[in-house]
C-alpha cells in the first residue's frame, strides 16, 4: 500500500462512519498552548477540547491526515534523524477525534476493524497497552473485541496523556506492532528493552478529566476522543519493516538523494546516515517554507535554518558541490504535491529561499571546515575540542557553533562549552566598555554600537511620508556572522520600518560604487531603522551618498491594508459591540490579520455585515487624515490605540474617514476610496475569547473572485450545466445519485437472497465455501448471512476480490452446526497476507493478496474437514 492509498482508506474508514473529513492544517499553530510547530493530529482542534468554541460538525466528529513537524522545543529528534528507524522530523499523522459525541465503546473496535479488515494486519502480531486504571477498555478490548487479554499490557503514565500541567486529560490505549524476535526479545511493549521489536502504530486517547493547578482531577463535562496513528509507520508494518524510511513517501526521497549524490544505501554508514538525513530534512523544510516559515536566527526561523544547514553540511561532506536543497524540494513536490498541493504551487518561492540560504552557507562552509578539520587532526581519541576554537569559528569565519559542535561529535569529540561561553561573554563586556567607535569602518552589531550611531548621528529622519525616494548619508555598516547579509544605517529615510504590526519596506540602496536590495528594514534601537540589505553589485561604503528607494507597488498595498485594517476594527465594534478590543494585527502586501477579544465564533451574517459597513465607508471615499499632535489632545479626541503600539508625548493620529480615529504611526492611503474592496477570508479562534480575521483589499478580492469563478465553471462543466444552472444541476445529480445508489441496495439484497439458494445447493457435508468476486465486503457479509440461515447449513465461508482492491473473507456457522467460524478463516486470512476475524458464529477477515484467495478457500476447507 502507498501513502496516497492509506491516506484515502483511513479517510474513507470514518467518512462512512459520519466523520467530517478536515483537510491538514498548517504547521505554524495558532493556539496560545501550542508549541512551535503543528506537532499532532489534534493540534488544530484544541478550542473544540478546550471548550473554547463548539465544533462546527453535526455528529461532532472529524477525521483527518495532519502534517506534524517535531524539531524544536521538547520534542527535538534531530540528532537521531537518520540514525534511528523510528524518528522523523516531518511526518503525517492519521486521526479520528470525537468532541462529546462516541467514546470508548465505538473507537476501539473501529481501530481493531481498520487494522484487521480494511488494512488487513494480523491481529496475532499486535499488543495493545491500557492505562492501570482503565477496566472498561480492558473488557471492550477482550469482550468487544475479542482481542487476548494475554497480550494486553497495563502501564502507568505511559497511558495517560496530558494536555498540559493544567487542563483536560485522560487515559490512553496504544496499539503496538511486532516486528519479530529479530529485533529483541518478548515481552511485549512493556518491556524496556524490547523498543526495537514491539512499535506503537495507533494511540487512542480518551479524555475524561481535567487538571486543576493543584494537581487534583475533576470530571470533563464531555468525554472526547483524539486518535493519532503514524502514516510512516503503518506504511513500515504493511512492508514489514521497521524503518520508517521504507513508506513510500520517505524511500522515494531517500531514492532522490541517492541520485542527486551518487551514492547508494549500503556504502557505509556514514553515507547511509547522510542519505536518510537529505531524505528527512527535504521534506520538513520544504514544508516549513511553503507554510511560510523563513531562515532567521529567531525562534521557527532558526529551526527551519539549522535543518537546512543540516542537510547542505551532509551533502557537503558526501562530496556534493553543486546545489542540493533546491532539487530535493522539487522532488517533495512530486512525491506529496497531490497530497499537499501547497507544496507544488509554491515550489518557485521555496526553491528560491532554499538556493540563497544553501549559498550563504556554502561560503560559510568552505570558509570554516578546513580549520576545523586541521584543529580535530592534532586530537587524540575522544579529547574535546577547545572552546577556543569554537568560539574563533564563530566570531572570525561566522561558523555557527551548533555546526561545529555537531561536526566534533561525530569525530568523538564533544566541544568545551564552558570556555566557548567564558569567550563569548568577555567580547560583549568588551563591547559595552566601549566598543568600536568609528564613522568609517564596519561595526559589529552589538546593541552599544547602536547606540553610538545614535548618540553621535542623531534618530533616523523618515522621509517616507512625502516621498518614496531619498538622497541620504551611510552612517555605518554592520554585516551578518555568515556574511551574506549587511545592515545598513542611514541618517534619513524613505523606509518604514516595521512597527504596530506593519511590515517593514523592501526596496534597494544605490551608491556610487555598489547597490543592495532592501530585504526588511526594522528598528535596531528607539530612533535608529536598521535596513537589512543583501548586496546585488559591488559594496557600500560609510560616509557614500545614497539613494534609498522604496517598492512603491508595495507599499501602496500595505497603505490599503493597513487604513483597511482601521475600518475592519471600527465594523468589528458596529456589529460585534464595544467590548471588542484589538489584541494584535499583520500588515502585510498581500493580506491583513487582526486579532481581537470577542467570546464567540463570529456568525455568517456578521461577518456580511462587516463587509458591508467597510464597503460604505470606501464607497463614500472620505479624506483619510493624518497628522501629529500631544497625546492629550488625540485622546480627547477620542482616539483609541493600536495594540503593540508604544507613545510619547507627540503621537500621530489617523482619522480613517468620519468613523474611524486611532493612534497609528504606519503609513495610509489618502482617501478611504483608495482602499478598494475588502473581503474576509477567515475567522476563527486563537485563544480563550480570541478571534483572528484575515482579509484582503485592493485586488486581492478580485483575484479571489476570478479564481471562484473558474472553479464554479469547472464544476458546472462536470456536471454538465450552464454556469447559472449550477445548484440545480448539482441537486438534480444528487438526487439521481441517492435514486441509484437505493437500487443498487435492492438489487444487492435481491442478489444475496438468489444467490445465497444457489450456494446453499454446493453444500458438502453442510459447508460452503465459494468465491464471490464482484461484490463489495458488505454485500459479501449480507450474502454468508443469507447462506447460513439456508436449510441444512452448518458453516459458509465466503471470499472476494473487492474493486477496491484487497481480499474479504467472511465465515458464518449455525449455532448448533459444531463449527467455530474464526478458526475457519485463521488460516486463510494469513494466506492472502491479512488477519482479523475472531468471532465464534460470524468472523470477517482482510488481506492484500487477490492472487493467493484460492489457495485461501483451499485452506478454509481444510480448516472444515473437507478436501482441499
């Protein structure tokens, strides 16, 4: 089975048991409790356990297949990536969760079913772990289920999972695999040193309690389920292997990697681990990026810029120059773009970040490994590296410390930190002492050096209400550790830097004797903008007069978006009331965000409502004002502040038309008109009585109304209608669907009666055993039924070759015919490479081999004492 395949059967599995099939959500989390990265399944749902907000689904229950990132904070597996056969920094995580509705009863037996028929897994090679506390699962398990109380195991905090110190929780039930006595000894998983054998494959969570701060349990006024199952690792038990590297989606990357090094898995074992490394890491900055994470030496931005670094350092020393990061990204396109389109249509800008960062780090590689490998050369076995050396890695070369520390490890020897520590802290105390204070040579970029370039020059003048373009001085140059990026000081600009939630401008600095494009421009200290700039032709130099040019076409967005975002809050107070209270906000080119305090979801007919009360205030296109005066007088005005915002005596206010006045430093249109139309594109919670809208303005909706458009007329197409005759056509279909699908049961139940008197005369000694291929596994469950009730039955047992691929088995005996009816299809399930199918008087059974059903059948009729 590929990735793709058990994607849809397990989303097929719970759609037909009236889950609602949620699409992944991203892997930047929204939640105030949420980690750095989408880490789970149930992350997106955590308003719906928390009670925050009501699940929108009616039963409310959802399946999905959620793309998990795990490579900073408390669940960091780096260091095991590729060495391990159980870790992966990027992975997809099967999940079936339940907000008050079905419990335990319903989602053990729907895991066993899954596994054992739809999957078709031997349930003789499974273990399954419950909580010591947990009777009930333990009796659903064996009596529901049938499962052998021998190999349930009860463990202590193992199962049982929680939220967090404070919050809901519960116990768990793990599903386990073994993968044989090749891998360690019995035991099952309770046995420590059995890891490597038995590997969990299904978690199934049961949320009945809450914990208080002080420790103490109360009752959950619902009791949810949340399911996570690892599609690597079921993948890995459908190809009995207990690496995760051999799920297709992972083996087919490894299988890039090998082309793009000319290497090959079984080199050595260095290269090995290289290998399933590029293989990992590929996916997990691709997917990082095209979520929108960026390079940076901060928080996500750094994790996503050690992964890479990672990678390139891997290839590096496989021998690899030319470019690789870049490549394996358009092969992640191939392998998962069907799953996880985002990832194919944004592949042009992932590649793009991916080429500048790997060759900012190549130089940076070059630069540093050669001194590196002489000072490890001079070492006896298993002697430290001196911090020294580290920390002249990182101060001269800008060789990051974590590369050179991982680097030294893999030779055995583990770096001094202590002295690294002791060098790093003497140069900043040097540096407040006083530092390098020059108006013509580079400065480092310690926070005293800003300072100075302030003290001596005086805040930066902002020219960038009145003209895009300005003539300014360079008053100092600090260039980045690694070297590819230079911050540039001026003593006035045209460049907004970002504050109260407006980005920063881009655009180029241009001198008499280089340029450089304008990559962000923030503040470095009160008063002093800091551009961060990547040279495009060759270099500035302090004391050069400049032209610094702003991206006129995009600030004229961010204009739109950010006034836009002054009408938005002032709608959101019209319809919602006066309790809502802006709690932060991105202004952005191509979209706005604004978080704000509200108790509930905000209804459709709300959010009409504020599109509306926007569009009238564009429409009208009042003057847009705005001017600086005292903080007394603005607020006597009635001006409110912006959340994040910071104010002096002088402020500036922004009056947004006749409605709207706040305390705003950003840059505005003119005129309300000039903002465009403004369409919501979500709304949603973040956080206890949090909301956060999207929206766009400008052209934003009507690119998103072009792009509505040709999917209506491509769905119209399919359905064969005018694109005005849409609904009716889609209802007329539906209703012809509903008409054939109650014929097709009839026809079914018609067939199983016919057929079941036809099979019934094959009996031999009271026993049936046929093929029935062309029927589905329902009807071959209703077809064994209607045989068994036949007179002078004793036992049927029925296989088929379903068009959805796999085998089905079924046996049925009477109840006083002497037959067992999982005995008779043990065998034969095992034959065409499945299990299940336990049951006394009716036991079902899957598998994966059409070929081998004969030989299966053969098998059953032994099993009943005919001849094969």
């Amino acid at each position: 089975m590929h990735a793709d395949d058990l994607r849809r059967t397990f989303n097929d599995f719970f759609a037909a048991r009236l889950h609602a099939s949620v699409p992944s959500a991203g892997l930047i989390p929204h939640h105030p409790s949420a980690p750095m990265f989408t880490n789970s399944g149930m992350m997106p749902f955590v308003p719906y356990f928390l009670g925050e907000e009501a699940p929108p689904w009616d039963p409310p229950r959802t399946v999905s297949v959620q793309k998990c990132v795990r490579a900073g904070g408390k669940h960091n597996d780096l260091d095991a990536i590729g060495r391990s056969p159980r870790h992966l920094s990027f992975f997809e995580m099967l999940g079936n969760f339940s907000f008050g509705d079905y419990y335990k009863a319903d989602a053990i037996p729907w895991a066993w079913e899954l596994l054992t028929e739809a999957l078709g897994l031997d349930g003789d090679r499974m273990w399954v772990t419950i909580h010591t506390s947990d009777d009930e699962a333990h009796e659903i398990w064996v009596d529901g289920v049938g499962f052998p109380a021998e190999r349930i195991q009860r463990l202590g905090d193992d199962n049982f999972w929680e939220m967090g110190e404070v919050g809901p929780c519960g116990p768990s039930s793990e599903v386990f695999w073994d993968f044989g006595a090749r891998l360690g000894p019995d035991g099952g998983p309770a046995n420590p040193e059995a890891e490597d054998r038995f590997v969990e494959i299904w978690n199934l969570v049961f949320q009945d309690s809450y914990r208080e701060p002080d420790g103490s349990l109360t009752d959950l006024p619902t009791k949810n389920v949340d399911t996570g199952a690892g599609l690597e690792r079921i993948l890995g038990v459908l190809a009995d292997d207990h690496w995760l590297y051999a799920a297709d989606s992972v083996s087919r990357m490894v299988d890039a990697a090998q082309s793009l090094t000319g290497r090959r898995l079984g080199d050595a074992d260095e290269s090995d681990v290289a290998l399933r490394l590029l293989a990992d890491h590929a996916r997990t900055m691709t997917f990082l990026i095209a979520d929108g994470v960026v390079p940076s030496n901060e928080e996500r931005g750094y994790v996503l810029r050690r992964i890479i670094r990672r990678a390139v350092r891997f290839a590096y020393l496989l021998g690899v120059e030319t470019p690789i990061t870049a490549p394996l990204a358009g092969h992640v396109a191939e392998v998962m773009g069907d799953a996880y389109p985002e990832v194919r249509t944004g592949l042009d800008q992932v590649q793009g970040v991916l080429e500048r960062e790997e060759s900012q780090f190549r130089r940076t590689l070059r630069n540093g490994l050669g001194i590196l490998e002489s000072e490890m050369a001079d070492l006896a076995d298993d002697a430290p590296l001196s911090g020294h050396v580290a920390f002249t890695l990182h101060d001269t070369y800008g060789f990051p410390y974590e590369v050179t520390a991982e680097i030294a490890e893999d030779r055995g020897h583990p770096v001094d930190r202590a002295t690294f520590d002791d060098d790093m802290a003497h140069q900043k105390a040097q540096s407040k002492a006083g530092g390098r204070k020059n108006k013509g040579a580079d400065v480092d970029g310690s926070l005293s050096t800003y300072q100075s370039v302030v003290a001596e020059n005086g805040p930066t003048e902002f020219t960038g209400r009145e003209e895009d373009t300005t003539t300014a001085r360079v008053l100092a140059l600090v260039p980045s550790a690694d070297g590819s990026e230079l911050e540039v000081f001026l003593d006035r600009t045209p460049f907004y830097a970002e504050a109260g939630g407006q980005v920063g401008d881009t655009g180029t600095i241009t001198g008499p004797s280089g340029a450089a494009e304008v990559l962000d421009t923030t503040t470095a200290v009160p008063g002093l903008v800091r551009h961060r700039t990547r040279l495009t032709e060759g270099g500035l130099q302090v004391g050069d007069e400049v032209t610094a040019a702003i991206d006129t076409a995009r600030r004229a967005a961010i204009r739109r978006n950010h006034t836009g975002t002054h009408l938005l809050h002032w709608a959101l107070h019209e319809v919602l009331g006066e309790h809502v209270k802006q709690q932060g906000s991105l202004v952005a080119p191509d979209r706005l965000r604004f978080d704000f305090s509200h108790y509930e979801p905000v209804t459709t007919e709300q959010i009409t409502r504020i599109e509306d009360l926007v569009a009238e205030a564009v429409l009208v296109n009042d003057p847009v004002r705005h001017y600086e005066t005292s903080k007394e007088d603005a607020l006597a005005k009635g001006a409110i502040a912006f959340f994040g915002e910071k104010y002096g005596d002088r402020v500036r206010v922004l009056e947004a038309g006749r409605h709207s006045i706040e305390l705003c430093g950003g840059t505005h249109v003119t005129a309300t008109g000039d903002i465009g139309p403004m369409k919501i594109v979500s709304e949603g919670s973040i956080g206890s009585n949090l909301r956060r809208i999207e929206a766009v303005t400008g052209t934003g909706p009507i690119d998103r109304l072009r792009d509505e458009e040709a999917r209506l007329a491509q769905v119209a197409e399919l359905v064969g209608v005018p694109t005005g005759e849409v609904l009716e056509g889609l209802e007329k279909r539906l209703s012809e669907l509903k008409g054939l699908r109650d014929e097709v049961s009839a026809l079914k139940a018609k067939v199983a009666a016919g057929g079941a008197d036809d099979l019934a005369r094959q009996a031999v000694d009271g026993v049936v055993v046929a093929r029935v291929d062309g029927l589905d596994r329902d009807a071959v469950r209703t077809l064994a039924l209607a045989v068994r009730d036949q007179p002078d039955v004793r036992g049927v047992v029925l296989g088929a070759a379903p068009e959805g691929g796999g085998v089905a088995l079924v046996a049925a005996v009477a109840p006083d015919g002497g037959l067992h009816a999982g005995d008779l299809i043990a065998d034969a399930a095992k034959a065409v490479g499945g299990g299940g199918g336990k049951g006394a008087d009716l036991a079902v059974a899957g598998g994966r081999d059409p070929e081998a059903l004969d030989d299966a059948l053969d098998q059953a009729r032994r099993a009943a004492g005919l001849p094969g």
